[in-house]
C-alpha cells in the first residue's frame, strides 16, 4: 500500500472554516496530522492607520460570537494608550458583559455544535447529527441550550444595545451606564440559567460513562496551560495576571503582567496554515506546546471563587491523574459547563452590587502612551491585542494573539492522537472522519466570525498519494 | 418681485424670479433628493441628485443651480433620473472607503439614507479602495478622507458662515482631497477658529467630533440656515 494523505475540507460544526490532512504510511498508519486553518481575515494589516478609539468596532467584528472578547480587549488596549483610570463601575459592567458572553458562547459550543455528537452518537447518521436532530430526539436538551444562549444575549443586549457586535465597551470605560430599572430583569433570568446549567452537568455526567473508552484519544497528553488568574489565584476571565503551568502542575509562571507577554510565548509561521502557531519560549516550539481556555483556566486557577463552581470544579478534580492537571481535552465540554455556572453566579453577584449603576461610566484624556495591550480570557482562552498609535492615535502596528491560535500546536497534537486511534487505514468510515472533527471541535476553534455558514459545506476528504496527487475524494454533509 | 410661470411634474407652478429650481420643487412638497445642498449655503451643484428633465432638451438640470424659466416644463422623478441617481450613490460608494458598520455616523448618515432609498444594495462598479489618512491632529475633531464624498458643505460654511475659509479643495477628479489652509495638518492652521460648523454640516462621517463611536455622531445641518437667520433677519428658531 502506497503512501496516502487523508483531507478533510471543510471540518463542519467549527466557527470558521478549517481542513484536516493525514498521512498514512505504507501499512496505512497515520504518521502525520494537521489542521490548516484556511481562512484569511488581514485585520492586523487593515487595522494600520485607523484612529485607535474605532478598534473595539473593527475589532469585534473579527468574530459574531465572541465580538465582546475583542470588544473589551481592545478597549483595554485603549485604556492603556489613554494612561486612565477606568472607572470601577465601568470595569463591572464589562465583567458583566463578558460573563454573559461566556454564557452564550459556551452554550453555543456545548449545545449546538457538540452536544449532537455526544448524545447522538459519534457514528450517528450524520444527516440527523445536528441541532436540528437534536431537537428531534433530545427536545428539552435543545431547548435548554437556547435558551442559556438567549439568556446571554440578552444580558449582552440590554448592557451593548444590540446582542452581536455592540458598540459599548470604549477605550477608558463604556458608554453608557446601566439603567437601574433593567438591574431586575436580568437579575430575574439567572436562577432559570443555573437550573438549567445544574441538569445538563448531571446529564453530561451521565452521558460521559459511555465515551470513557473514548477519553484518552481525544487530546489526552502532557501539555503546558496557560490562563489568567486573579492575584490570588482565582478564576478569572476579564483581568488579573497571567499563569503558566505545566503538564506536572508546576506554576512555570506565578503571576507575570500581561503586557509582558512576548517574553512569554513566541509564535511559529507554518506556508500550510493561516493560523501562527505560539509555544511558551522558555522552552521552545516542541516542549512549549501550551493550551488555553476553559480546560487550562480550571486546570491554571486555585479555587473558581463561587459556591456552585467550587463544588463542581471539586468535582471536576475526578479526571486528574496521580495528581496532574486534567490533560484530557475532552474535558473541556464539562469545564464549559462549569465556566458558565461561574458565569451565572458572578453574573448575579455583580448585578446585586449597589454601585453597578453608576453613572460616571468613562474616563477621557488623550494620547497618553504610543502602546496598549488588552488581554482577556475570551471564551477559548487568552487573547491579547496589542497596538502601536502615533502621537494623533492611529494604529501603526497591531498583533492579535487570539485563544485558537495558542491552540493551535494542541489542536494539531490532538488530531493525530485521534487518526492513530481510531483509523484503522484500510477503511475510511463516517464515524472516523467525525471522531477527527470532533477532536478539533472539542477545541470550539473560532476561526472566522460567524457560525452563519452551518451547514452550507459539507465535509471533504481527500486521499493523497505519497507524491500529492489524488488518489480518491469525497463529500459529506 | 417679478413672477414666472412653469410646470413642473404637469402642475402649473408660480415662482419668483430668480429663484432656483429647486426651491421650489421643494415649495411644492416634493421630496427631492440632494447631497450637497444644504439650506444656509450657496449651492454646488456637485453631487447632481437633484437633476430633473426639462422638456425639449436631453440634458438632464442639476436644479440646485437652475434658475426658473417662464414657461419651461420638468419633470422631477422618471424612471431614467431614479436610474441615474442611483448610480451617482453607487460611484460615490464605489469612490473611497465607506464601511457603515464602524463609521460614527451610521444609522445618521446622509449617504447611507440616500442608498437606502435608492436600493443600493451591492455596487455594479468596482470599488477603487484608495489608500487614504485620517487626519486626526485637531484637538477635538478628526477629517477621514475615506468618507468624503467632496460634497463641500465644510468649505462653503467655514467661508461663507464662519468667515475664515480655513477648509478647502485640493487637486482634482479622484485625486480631489479636502484641505486645511495650505494642506497641511488641520493641527497646524492658524486660521481654523475650532468652531466645529464644518463638522455639524458633514453629512457622512468624514468629520467628526474625536472618539466618537460608531453609530453614535450626531450632526446639525440646520445650523447655517439658523445663523443665517439670526445674524441677518434677527429671527432664533429653535
């Protein structure tokens, strides 16, 4: 048997669009394994010459689900050229709004995009392994989830004005305060949410027993992880300082300040993806394979900070072994769910601070400092803007770190622990191709802006011969 | 005053003379769609969406700078002119840089309406995409040539209302920028009185008050007609 590679274009049910290959040698073992992010946005090029107060706007519309992330980012980038004090109840509402985007994200991974392979099965028939048969077979799953998404939504449109792409987080506050009348309302939506939360963990729980032969091929390996930590080492997603442990638990990196971050990590360019590939730089790009998101922030931090998380990060401690971190990627889905229980409960706490209407919302000043870094644990992990401005404030030079890419070496890392698994290399089965999808979507890769396309493309797969000509494709849906 | 007699949209109209066509195409409550007019200023007749036909003749009249004739007949909405007054929107949009979703005035903007109610939904021309600055050296208000659409509303009101004719044209064709005294930084002029008047009259977001966010500029057209009226018929309308 010849050499072959093995592609998978696009891989579905991600944001964005992305392709696997594989190798196969001789006997038909995968030898090699790659995610090629294929798309290209040039934001960091287009972004030149822009005033520096327009970069929350542009920014966001990086992503339709995550446009809060680089919202705030990007606003506290500008925070740090203004050289202002933001004021408190500011930094709250933006907390605020970046639990409840936290909320809707999660629940859009967990729900819509993976929760169909988890209850219906990875070899289900992939015409009903959907949100759509996921209503059909599992109707108050389905129905929990959009309505945790909505939940989110609207705590995002009642702060932001609008659900996608608000236009609110501004460089040295927000621009509008919350309106004291609308405090109960949103109050109101978060004892639903939690409930809601409480019964998909106890479902997941259950559901998990039958994938646990599964768990140890899905992106189970030593890695470093990376997050952002409070001083004292809570869980955190809108500030604090940033931790690097490794695969051992070792703290590599305590609490280091975010803008320092290029003494961090470094990244790698590869001619066969879009998407740069970091590595923590102490230790080079094969030892510095690092992972970021709700997996590495529950593995990063001492204690969540919340009642119910703590009990169910308490929990959440089963999946370590001889007393590591949890390194098995799969566990994501539930360390999604736990983040959103934290969510919920600081979405409540924050709510029920008196000061949280506030008025004086905004700091002015001018250009107060030619660079600004915003970091922010987005949904899938650590992402950093990074802006040079010139003395008026338009951008010279900007670098978005964003969380798929530290991803990225790990993503790669994960699929080739699926491919050797489960690929058996003389049949190619439907439920191999989505095992492979499913690792990358365990990952929620956010490699576009938006989830509109769903299921305009279906799943392509090309063999190769060792020399690179095609051997045999074909397309699913 | 003397009076003439014209026909317009197959009514018989009465006007003064002197008067351009379209003030009193206006005078007749028709909805007459115009870009670089602005009451308070002297007309331009730059953007040309206020042409209308006149009988006898197959040039198409930009009315703005039209005077009214004794006895001439035009028509002021033809599937033909809609026609070109599309195209017109579309060249402009077709001209610099307008992304809606992230400029100040979006959900305000005179040349987003007017796409809107011309149809313009995509561009049947390519866009040239120029590679254009922003001048933000002003303390308070920044100029982004990717939104002019060289209407020249900020020159005609910083000449004739403000008196200091700081703003003006430079070059011509594509090539034609707004500038500040003798182009250079806006920052720099010492003859700009930071009155902000080009700013209010800006009908896209080419001029805007700094760190202002999208969807959130707000303009005042009306303000050279109202100070117009103040300085010289002593009358402050709200």
């Amino acid at each position: 048997m010849a050499k072959k590679t093995v592609t998978i274009d696009p891989v579905t049910r991600i944001e964005g669009h992305g392709k696997i290959t594989f190798q196969l040698d001789e006997q038909g073992r995968v030898t090699r394994a790659r995610f090629h992010v294929t798309d290209f946005r040039g934001f960091e090029k287009f972004c030149e010459h822009r005033p520096f107060w327009e970069m929350p706007d542009i920014t966001s519309r990086i992503c339709g689900i995550c446009p809060v992330s680089h919202m705030l980012a990007s606003a506290k980038a500008g925070d740090a050229i203004l050289g202002v004090h933001v004021p408190p109840a500011a930094h709250k509402l933006r907390r605020l709004i970046h639990w409840a985007q936290l909320v809707q994200s999660h629940a859009l991974s967990f729900f819509h995009l993976s929760a169909p392979d988890l209850l219906l099965g990875m070899e289900s028939d992939p015409q009903e392994r959907n949100i759509l048969g996921l209503v059909a077979k599992y109707p108050g799953v389905a129905k929990d989830g959009i309505r945790l998404r909505q939940v989110g939504q609207e705590i995002i449109r009642v702060l932001g004005g609008k659900s996608v792409h608000p236009s609110w987080a501004v460089p040295g506050g927000v621009q509008s305060p919350l309106k004291p009348e609308k405090v109960d309302s949103l109050q109101a939506l978060v004892p639903e949410a939690l409930e809601i939360v409480d019964r998909t963990l106890d479902l997941y729980r259950e559901k998990i027993e039958a994938f646990s032969t599964d768990l140890e091929h899905y992106g189970d390996f030593p890695s470093l992880y990376m997050g952002l930590v409070t001083p004292d080492g809570g869980l955190e997603h809108y500030d604090g300082v940033l931790r690097v442990m490794d695969a051992g638990g070792k703290i590599l990196e305590k609490g280091a300040r975010p803008e320092t971050y290029r003494n961090i990590f470094s990244e790698e360019v590869e001619s066969w993806s879009y998407l740069k590939f970091p590595y923590y730089k102490s230790l080079g790009p094969e030892k510095g394979l690092y992972r970021v998101g709700p997996l590495a922030r529950l593995n990063v931090c001492d204690r969540a900070g919340t009642p119910r998380a703590d009990r169910a990060l308490e929990e959440f401690g089963r999946w370590k072994k001889d007393g590591r971190p949890v390194s098995g990627s799969f566990h994501m889905h539930e360390a999604r769910l736990i983040e959103i229980l934290f969510s919920l409960e600081k979405i409540a706490e924050t709510l029920s601070d008196p000061h949280i209407t506030d008025t004086h919302v905004r700091s002015h000043a001018g250009v107060n400092g030619r660079a600004g870094v915003g970091v922010i644990e987005a949904p899938r992990g650590t992402l950093f803007h990074d802006y040079l401005v010139d003395e008026g404030g338009l951008v010279q030079e900007v670098n978005l770190v964003v969380a798929s890419g530290h991803n990225n070496l790990a993503m790669n890392r994960t699929i080739l622990q699926i491919a050797q698994a489960f690929g058996n290399g003389t049949e190619i089965t439907e439920g191999f191709l989505n095992r492979m999808e499913h690792g990358i979507r365990i990952y929620d890769p956010c490699l576009s802006c938006s989830t509109h396309v769903v299921g305009r493309h279906g799943l392509k797969m090309e063999f190769l011969g060792p020399s690179g000509d095609l051997l045999r494709s074909f397309e699913l849906l | 005053m003397a009076l003439v007699t014209l026909t317009i949209d197959n009514r018989k109209v009465s006007a003064e003379e002197g008067q351009n066509l379209l003030q009193v195409i206006r005078e007749q409550g028709i909805d007459m769609p115009t870009l670089c007019h602005l009451d308070g200023l002297s007309e331009r007749g730059g953007c040309r969406l206020c042409v209308v036909e006149e009988e006898g003749s197959s040039k198409l009249l930009a009315s703005c700078v039209t005077a009214v004739r004794e006895n001439m007949r035009v028509t002021t909405g033809s599937d033909r002119l809609f026609r070109y007054r599309r195209m017109l929107v579309e060249l402009l949009f077709a001209e610099r840089n307008h992304v809606c979703s992230v400029c100040v005035m979006n959900r305000r903007c005179e040349l987003q309406s007017l796409a809107l109610r011309f149809g313009v939904d995509h561009l049947r021309y390519d866009p040239l995409y120029p590679r254009l600055s922003t001048d933000v050296s002003h303390e308070k208000y920044a100029l982004d040539h990717n939104r002019c659409v060289l209407c020249a509303r900020c020159v005609r009101v910083c000449d004739e209302v403000e008196g200091v004719h700081t703003l003006d044209m430079m070059g011509r064709g594509v090539s034609c920028r707004v500038i500040a005294d003798l182009n250079q930084p806006w920052a720099t002029s010492r003859t700009c009185t930071n009155c902000g008047k080009c700013v209010q009259v800006c009908p896209t977001g080419a001029m805007y008050i700094k760190e202002t966010f999208s969807a959130h500029g707000e303009k005042r057209p009306d303000l050279p007609k109202r100070i117009r009226d103040g300085r010289e018929k002593h009358t402050w309308g709200g």
